[in-house]
C-alpha cells in the first residue's frame, strides 16, 4: 500500500462508520450525503481489501479486520487534529466560552456552587452547563464534545487523560431526632430502613434489584463482606433527594462525607460515623486528548484543581 496516494478523509470516514456502524448516521455525523458516504465506504473496501462493515439482521457490523484497525485510526486522527489544533491564549476576562461538564449528581453538588463562584469572578462571561452521566457517552468526551467527565471510574479508555481530584469516606446522615441515634451500632443500623444512592456511569441506568449487591455499590460490598445486608426501602440517584428522605423519615442515608457535609449546619439532621468500616472510593475528572493543549481548558482544569483542593 503506497501512503502518499491515501486520502486522508478516507480516515476520517471509517473512524465515523465504525463509531456509527450506520452509514446515514456517519454521513450526518460529517455533514456529507449518504451517496458521498456509501462511495467512501466502497473506496475503504477496496483500500484495505476487507468488508469494513457487514450488514446482519441486527444491522451494520465490524469485521474483525475493522475492529483492529479502529484503535490506531482513532489514534492516529487525535494526534493529527492535537497537533493542528491552534494554541491561542485564554482571556478569561473576555471569555464567553461554553465549559460543558459532564458530572455525577454528587460531584455536581459538591464541586459546582464553588468552581460557580470561582468563574462568575474571573470569567464572569462564561457558561457552565453541567450533564448528568445519561446524558454523554465515552465517545462525546473523547470525540471533545464535552470538555470533560467528573465522577467515579473504575475502567477508562487508555487515550484519555485523568486528575484525581479526592478521596472521600462515607458516613451516615439521619433526622436529628431519629431514636437509633442514642445507639447506633451494627445491629441497630441493620434494623432500620434505608435510603439507596448512587449514580450509574456513562448511558442510562436501569432499575436496581435489592438483592443483586455487585450492582448497589460501595456500601452494601462492604456490608456482604459480614455476610449481611441492609433493608433498603428507596433507590435514587440524587444526593439531594436522599437527604431530605433523611430528615423527613426515620431512615438512614449512607452517602459520601463531603455530599453529607453541605448539610452539617442543619439542625434537624445528624451525621454518624458508620457502624463497620466502608472503603474510600476516589473522585477523578477526565478529558480528551484533543482538549489536552487547549488553553481554555488547561485554565478550567486549573480551576476545578484549585476548588478541590480547598474542599479537602
């Protein structure tokens, strides 16, 4: 294969198609027709000699050969577009950029009012548009359509870049005058009725089911590992939403220190160190390698590094 006679949008159209499998969605995708696709889809056949996509009554698959191919084109178009990009200086002061985040309700609460505060101050002009994790895909935050992901992550894609930003501990919020208060042990805490929180990940979640514990999280793994569990009586996933369950009913809300914290100057609830131990978990924002050298966005990582530090 002689390099000099590839058209680079060659490139640009298989990385769509394999991230589409559609072709009519690749197209829109490229603001190209859907002849000017199909014809890039015949020229990428002949060009690697192989089907690229094959068509099944579940739709438009990737051959073997295309799935080997995706990662180092995918590699090789974001180190093409990070060296073209243009490096000019951010004036936060002129600014009317939109930062779009995507963040867990939790990282929302808690990092936002601040870094809010911090860019109403030195970027009164920018917006902050904060998207819940069913809202974005991987794709949007590798492709820098969202400038970057707050939340907690346990497998990431090699290319993106990552800061942590804190660890935080659990403890457990209740109404003030709960009763469970005056003996809040193991024994007691099983008792009681809870109040389940969590965000899922990336994509839309799906109903929880009280007795498959690899799925409710930190809390109810740290509670099997002595063989027991608790009896939950609500799922949600806002923070918010659980605690003021909390202060409205005799239940307990186990949730991160620094999310129970917001509420510490409240007199009608309590918060209680946990009756068993629960491990820490790790708060980290990630971002694209096409995001990485621009200088609006290094100013707004410099930002939320700047917020985390001082809510630790």
């Amino acid at each position: 294969m002689n390099i000099s006679k590839i058209d680079l949008n060659l490139l640009v159209y298989l990385d769509t198609l394999l991230r589409e499998c559609n072709v009519t969605r690749a197209a829109n995708q490229l603001s190209i027709t859907q002849p000017a696709m199909s014809n890039g889809l015949k020229r990428l056949r002949n060009l690697f000699n192989d089907p690229i996509l094959v068509r099944t009554s579940e739709g438009m698959v990737p051959t073997e050969r295309a799935l080997e191919l995706q990662p180092v084109i995918r590699g090789i178009l974001m180190t093409l577009e990070e060296t073209l990009a243009p490096n000019r200086e951010f004036e936060p002061g002129q600014s009317k950029r939109v930062f779009r985040i995507m963040a867990s309700d939790y990282a929302a609460s808690t990092l936002a009012p601040k870094l809010l505060n911090k860019l109403h101050m030195e970027a009164p002009d920018t917006t902050l548009d904060i998207l819940t994790p069913s809202d974005v895909t991987f794709h949007d935050v590798e492709n820098g359509k969202v400038d970057m992901a707050i939340n907690r992550f346990e497998n990431l894609p090699q290319s993106f870049h990552h800061k942590r930003i804190w660890k935080d501990s659990f403890c457990c919020l209740i109404k003030s005058d709960n009763p469970i208060r005056t003996h809040f042990n193991l024994d007691a805490y099983l008792k009681a009725r809870h109040i389940w929180v969590s965000k899922t990940g990336f994509g839309v979640g799906v109903g929880m089911d009280p007795a498959d514990v690899q799925k409710l999280g930190w809390v109810d793994e740290a509670l099997a590992h002595f063989g027991k569990h608790r009896n939950i009586a609500t799922f949600t996933r806002n923070y918010h939403v659980a605690i003021h369950l909390a202060k409205e009913q005799n239940l307990i809300a186990t949730l991160p220190s620094k999310a129970a914290n917001i509420y510490s100057d409240d007199p009608n609830l309590a918060i209680l160190e946990p009756p068993f131990p629960i491990p820490p978990f790790e708060l980290d924002m990630i971002w694209s390698p096409l995001l990485h050298r621009d200088a609006s966005h290094i100013w707004l990582r410099q930002k939320i590094a700047e917020v985390a530090e001082a809510l630790k």
